[in-house]
C-alpha cells in the first residue's frame, strides 16, 4: 500500500525485485495519476491499482490484514498533513497491515528535528514494535534539513502467533545496517536506547489537535 502515489518509483521498485507483487498506490492528485499510467510502464491492475483521494480515507476502505507493507510518503508541500502522522492515523495503518507487517514513513524535517521526534514518539504511543529510524548520520545529528525514514511493525494483536521465529528485529539486522552503510550516501540505523533519547522531546500526536489535508506524494 502506497500511500502518496506520484510517478509511482517506488510501486515499479516492488514490481522489479518482486514480479506480480499486488499494490494499491494513492494520491490526492487525480490527473497526475493519469498521466503516470500514459507516461510510464506500470503494472496493470489488479497487480497495481491506482486510486486517486486522501490517503487515510482510501486506507480506511481496505480489508483487515491485506497488506505486508504500508508505505507514506505524503508531503503538502513539503511537509506530511498532520492527519496521516497521529495515533488513530497508526491504528487503521495496523488494521489493515497483517500480523508482522512493515510500516515506512517518509518524514522531511530541520534541525532540531521536531517532527521526526513525535512520529517517533506517535509510533510508542501506538504500541509499535521494532521501531527504528533511518536517516543519514548528519541529519539524525540535527545538522541539516533532509529526510528521515521511520520504519515499524504492526503491535501483536489477537490471533497472531507467538514465537521466535518472526523477522529479525530491524535494529539487531546487521546484514541490513551493512547494507545502508554502503550506501552511495550512507545511513544509520536508530534504534534501541539512541531511539529512546531520540523520541524523548516529541510528543504523540492525536487526532483532536490535527487539521486535515489531502498532500500527495514524491515517489
């Protein structure tokens, strides 16, 4: 689930790395939509949907537990409307993720990094788990504006299976922190008690203090 659609770079990676993926891709802006499957190799539908609309209300249209993966990437113009970055927001995002599922958010901010912060701090509040952030070294060390990466898995619900043998924890997964090292611009994972200090200033936000707004996406 793409939430933020734009040229849909992001849809046609997942087609790429994992042929006959089925995607669902939203952005407010209907025409562009339009014009990406004129302009660009798409997978047809049912493998990649396209629905124009607000973000949240396209997510609350879909069933329970359809989706390994919920992407955001949604900027208005250059920052995430606030509706998609509370705790009521996260909890259709874990409906509608299955048991283990991924969550990535796709958050633009400036030093000292507030908005960063309380997604960070939202995530807790939702019950996340393995949560971790994913930015360049720089960046988490406020010394400039860029994009931070939150990724989260869906909180244990009723049904789900106990065990060790889930995904490995994204902060302990060395072969993945190897690979955002080598990165052409290298990231570090953030997780664990850096995490904490790191969420400690935010607050979670809620959907009483968020005004509403559609944005759409930069994929």
């Amino acid at each position: 689930m793409h939430l933020g659609a734009a040229g849909c770079s992001l849809a046609r990676w997942v087609e790429h790395g994992r042929p006959g993926s089925e995607q669902v891709a939203v952005d407010l802006d209907a025409r562009l939509l339009e014009l990406v499957r004129t302009w660009f190799a798409l997978p047809r539908a049912p493998r990649l949907r396209l629905r124009p609309g607000d973000a949240r209300a396209v997510l609350g249209t879909l069933r329970d537990g359809w989706a390994d993966v919920v992407v955001r990437d949604v900027f208005a113009p250059d920052t995430t409307p606030t509706h998609l970055t509370t705790v009521e927001f996260l909890a259709d995002v874990w409906r509608v993720l299955r048991p283990g599922g991924l969550y990535l958010a796709n958050c633009a901010d400036r030093p000292p990094l507030p908005l960063a912060r309380a997604e960070a701090a939202t995530l807790a509040d939702a019950g996340a788990h393995d949560v971790v952030v994913v930015s360049e070294p720089a960046l988490l060390r406020g010394r400039r504006y860029g994009n931070l990466v939150l990724a989260a898995r869906r909180p244990a619900g009723h049904g789900d299976r106990d065990g060790d043998d889930g995904p490995l924890p994204l902060a302990d997964d060395a072969p993945l922190a190897r690979r955002l090292r080598s990165l052409p611009v290298p990231a570090h994972v953030l997780g664990g008690g850096e995490l904490a200090s790191f969420r400690a200033a935010g607050r979670p936000a809620h959907d009483d203090a968020a005004p509403s707004g559609g944005g759409r996406g930069v994929g």
